[in-house]
C-alpha cells in the first residue's frame, strides 16, 4: 500500500507524492487505478478509515460518473485528508462527499 504524506505547508502544501487538483484533472502518484482523473467525471469522494493493526489510516476515494471508484490518496494523518478536501472544494464544483470512521475491531 503507497500511503502520502504531507511534508510541508510554507507556500502551499508540499508532498512526497505527486498530486494536482484543478478545476480540469484530478491526479495522483499514488493513486489506484493509476492515472489521471477528468474532473467533470467526479460525482463525489468518501473518505474511509481503516485500522491496519495498530494504527489508523485514511483512504480518500474519488467517485466517477460510470460507477467507478478511484482510491485517490491515502494517509496516516486526518489532517492530510482535510487538506486535500479543502483542495477538492476549492477547485471543484459541490459535490457529495461522506466519512466512514473505522469500527472498533
């Protein structure tokens, strides 16, 4: 599993992945299935917590028009998922989004 992480916020968010979000393209490095993303296909993302033993990780998923989904990021950080949700809204149109919090298992 390919997790992200946030490494900086002077200037702008900084991250050892690369990844875009624009009103055109969603994209990232570590995104699976791998490529880019038409931004006019996304009709929402959910956010999923999963617990990988010990620890808690965020799974953001992107939701496309034919029905499919992408995992688009994943981190070890909830801040680094809300960043990237800022990002969503700002260069994209309102679209539906959910958070699933992992169970106590």
């Amino acid at each position: 599993m390919k997790i992200g992480k946030i490494i900086s916020l002077v200037d702008g968010p900084k991250r050892d992945t690369e990844l875009r979000i624009t009103a055109k393209e969603l994209f990232s490095g570590i995104s699976d299935p791998p490529g880019p993303i038409t931004a006019s296909e996304v009709v929402g993302y959910d956010v999923v917590e999963c617990r990988d033993g010990g620890s808690l990780l965020y799974h953001l998923y992107v939701r496309l028009a034919g029905g499919s989904r992408v995992l688009f990021y994943t981190a070890a950080v909830q801040f680094d998922v809300a960043l990237l949700l800022d990002e969503f809204e700002a260069a994209l149109r309102k679209v539906p989004r959910t958070w699933t919090k992992a169970g106590n298992r």
